[in-house]
C-alpha cells in the first residue's frame, strides 16, 4: 500500500507535554523506559483473541517525522519550549520493539508488544500503537468468531457504510480477513490490501426495471459468472426464486453455465433457506448456492445452522465491522521496567486497589509450550528477561492467582512468542502477506483446545509467570505496601 498518511500529530497531547517534561529534566530526558502492551480481558468474553494491526504501526514508526506546521502549532500552545521544539525537527525512533506476529492468538494479561527506547520517544508513541492493536485485534477475534460458527461456510465482511469511519472500514476489513473472513464488500480494501472483494446487486437494482424478472435477466447476461440474485426484494418464494430459477435457466444453462447464487437479505432466514433449497433442487440447480445477511453474527448463525438452514454463505456487517456485542478491546500501555545509568534494568510496578490492573512487572519474554504429543498449546510463560523455558525439561506451572495450583509438564516445545521488529530504530521483521498472515491465524488457532474456543464459559488458557517473576512481584507489592503507595 502506498497511499500512507503521516500520523505523528495523531497522539494525546498529555504524550506532547511529558515529553516536553522529560527533554527539561536531564536525568530522564535519555532514560531507557520498557513499556508492554497488553490487555486484560477477551471480548464477548472468549477464550482468546487474534492479534492485529503491527504492519500499520511499523508504517507509523517508519514515518514519523514533525513538520514545521506542526511545530509551528505547537509553538502556538505556548506551552513548549524552543529547545524542545527544535528537538523535534529531527525527531525519530531509535528504540527497539517486540512484537507477536499478526494472527497470534493472544491471551489477557500478556505482552502483546515491548517497547524499549528512551522515555520520550517510547512514551510518544502510545496512542497509534493502542489504537492499531485495539481497533484491529478487535475485530480480527470477532471475525474469527464469526468464521467459526460458520462452520467451513463463506463469511463475507459486508459492513463499510455501518463502520465508525473510513479508516475503520478500511482497517476493519483487514483485520476481517485476517481473523478468516474470506472477502469484504469495499473496493478499496481489496485495492490496497488485497482483500478479495466481493458483491453483486441491491434492491435498487432489482427495483430499476419494469419487472424482477428482467432485472434478474439483465443482471445475468452482464455477469453469467458472477449471478447472484437478491430474491426479497418483494416476496422471497412466490417471485424472487421462481423468478431466478426462470433467469438462470434461459439465460446460464444454455451457455454450460451451472454455478450461480440467491441472496437472503430479510426474513425467516431458516424457513427461507429450506424452501429456497427445494425449489431450486426440483428445478434442477442443484449447485446454486444460498447467501444469507441481514445483521449477523457467531450466535445467529451457530442458531441458523443448528436449525438445518440451507445455507451456503453469509455477508456479515454492522455486528463484524463495529464488534457490536463488546465494541472495546480494551488493551493498554504500561511501563514495566527502566534502565539505570550504568544499563542495571529495574522492574517497575503499578498498584492499584482493583486486582486486575495491578500489572505483571520487568523486561519480559513469553513462551508458549506445545504438547508434543498432540501439538496443541498447553499455556504460556513470562519469564524475566534472561531466563529461557527449555523444551522437553520438566517446568512446573502454577497459576499466579491461585498459586497452589501447579502441574509438572515435561513432553513439549517451547516457543518463543515476541519476535523482534526494530533494533535500534532499524525494522529487522519481514513483513508477511496478508494471506500469509491469514493462513498462519489459522494454523495458530487450530493449535488451541477445543474447549478454548467455546462461545460461551470457554476453559481458561493459563498464562502463568516463572517463580521468579512471580517473586519480583510479590517483592514490589510488599514495597509499595510499605510505601503507601495505594
């Protein structure tokens, strides 16, 4: 994609000033700041999310740059000093990033992505990177739950005019696809990323001509591969079918042309479909496919199907594009670690008075352990940044909250999960495909156990910390208890 836009203004101003802040106070201005992204609980309250939205903040990275309009607004705040401003001119990234790849099943509680780099640019940096992992890996899970209710079935993201602007249609549809939807209704995403698009009629049309006949006959001698029919738009089977049954007959089948499609826009979409199904059987269109839309979701089409629905493919909008059912991600930006002068990394903690804010400290590394039996995840480990979970080596996990739980595993594969996206400034990640990234989320989820990827009550992925991160925990709560810190 190449029509990028330069996002650096887009920030909270708080991030301008305390970077002001730091620049005016020497002994931080180049203090070495850890920061890790990470959420604290799964929409719509599932087993896992999907990560996305890491090849738009590594465009982000790679472009920022102030230019002098944008320092000559700063400079109109009076808040800025002229040092500070100047800094700014030839202001970049030089830090290094962690990451885990697009497609990643992620869980609450873990690094999604590590931050290190001096305090002013990694504290400036916040709101695209939350903004991206938010909007996206939002609706990366909802999609990959729309997918799996289907069941194999197509799943079409149709909601552009229902997203929350332009750029979440465009981003939506990525991250759509990326979580298993197989093409999206908008143009342009299939322009600039690839996403296949999709699409054939509107009532409009179908209400255009003198009758629903012609304008299914029409629709077809202009498109003989690619005649789907919208059959509501005035009575589902006593015109719409018999009317496209009618169409494809005279028009597709004396040019050898057997594969063709209805749409269910309204209605009984179970009734609908069945009596559809038989009409078009006894006609002899045995490949004509069923659509069906009409504010979908995993719940309506798990209910659909369940019910024996004749359906072959759903276009899903307004409920996939804006997550409709838990339309928050909800992921943060914590600092967990600083650098001392002489590069001694000091864990930093926040406290709070709600158990689950109280954040997971220090420079860490996550693994995954793979069951080599099975290949399928067990759970995941932060360690400290130095210690290694060796595959094969007996580890015993314990879940942090409730530490007397603990198991002994041995027969698995560790696998590191955050992998390095800038050094020193530098990218060092080859940016995948975005139907490689869509293949490896499949191959990713496919990994869990099925009891994870239950909608409702899901078994609970442990994502537990090595005894000795749990101990500088424990060791910086009891500090701050001391402190008064609460």
């Amino acid at each position: 994609m190449d029509c990028r836009t330069n996002y650096t203004m887009l920030c909270d101003f708080y991030e301008l000033t305390m970077a002001n802040g730091y620049f005016l106070t020497p002994e931080v201005r180049n203090r070495i700041t850890y920061f890790d992204v990470f959420f604290r609980s799964t929409p719509d309250n599932g087993g896992y999310a999907i990560a996305a939205g890491l090849e738009q903040i590594i465009e982000y990275i790679q472009d920022l740059k102030f230019t002098e309009e944008d320092i000559a607004y700063l400079r109109s705040k009076n808040q800025f000093s002229e040092e500070f401003l100047d800094y700014l001119r030839t202001f970049r990234f030089t830090g290094d990033i962690w990451a885990m790849p697009e497609g990643t099943p992620i869980f609450p509680r873990e690094p999604i992505m590590t931050i290190r780099a001096p305090a002013i640019e990694a504290q400036f940096i916040e709101t695209y990177v939350l903004l991206m992992i938010n909007h996206q890996s939002l609706i990366a899970t909802k999609a990959n739950r729309i997918v799996r209710a289907a069941k194999g079935r197509t799943v079409m993201e149709f909601g552009a005019r229902r997203a929350h602007g332009a750029s979440a249609a465009l981003m939506g549809a990525r991250a759509a696809y990326i979580g298993g939807a197989h093409a999206s209704a908008t143009a342009q995403t299939d322009r600039d990323y690839g996403v296949p698009a999709t699409g054939t009629m509107a009532h409009s049309w179908v209400m255009m001509f003198p009758s629903e006949y012609e304008a299914f006959k029409r629709y077809c001698e202009i498109y003989p591969h690619n005649a789907t029919l919208l059959v509501d738009t005035y009575n589902v089977l006593k015109s719409g079918v018999p009317n496209a049954i009618r169409a494809f007959k005279e028009v597709l089948l004396p040019q050898g042309i057997t594969k063709c499609a209805i749409r269910l826009d309204s209605g009984d979409l179970t009734y609908l479909s069945k009596k559809a199904r038989k009409m078009l059987d006894d006609a002899g269109l045995t490949e004509c496919k069923i659509v069906a839309s009409n504010s979908l979701d995993e719940y309506l089409i798990r209910d659909l199907l369940n019910q024996g629905a004749e359906l072959d493919s759903f276009g899903v909008g307004e409920r996939l594009i804006t997550s409709k059912s838990a339309p928050v991600f909800g992921g943060v930006y914590k600092l967990v670690a600083v650098e001392s002068d002489d590069g001694e990394i000091i864990p930093k903690i926040k406290v709070s008075e709600n158990p689950v804010k109280i954040i997971n400290p220090h420079f860490k590394r996550v693994f995954r352990l793979f069951d080599n039996a099975s290949g399928e995840s067990i759970a995941d480990v932060l360690t400290v940044y130095d210690e290694v979970v060796e595959s094969g080596k007996p580890y015993q996990l314990f879940d942090p909250r409730a530490t007397w739980k603990r198991k002994v595993v041995d027969n698995f594969t560790a696998k590191e999960m955050l992998v390095p996206i800038f050094q020193n400034g530098q990218l060092v990640y080859k940016i995948p495909s975005l139907k490689e990234v869509r293949e490896y989320c499949q191959q990713q989820v496919a990994l869990l156990w099925d009891e994870v990827k239950r909608f409702d009550n899901p078994h609970i992925y442990y994502v537990d910390l090595s005894d000795q991160l749990w101990r500088i925990k424990q060791n910086l709560l009891m500090e701050s208890q001391n402190h008064n810190v609460f």
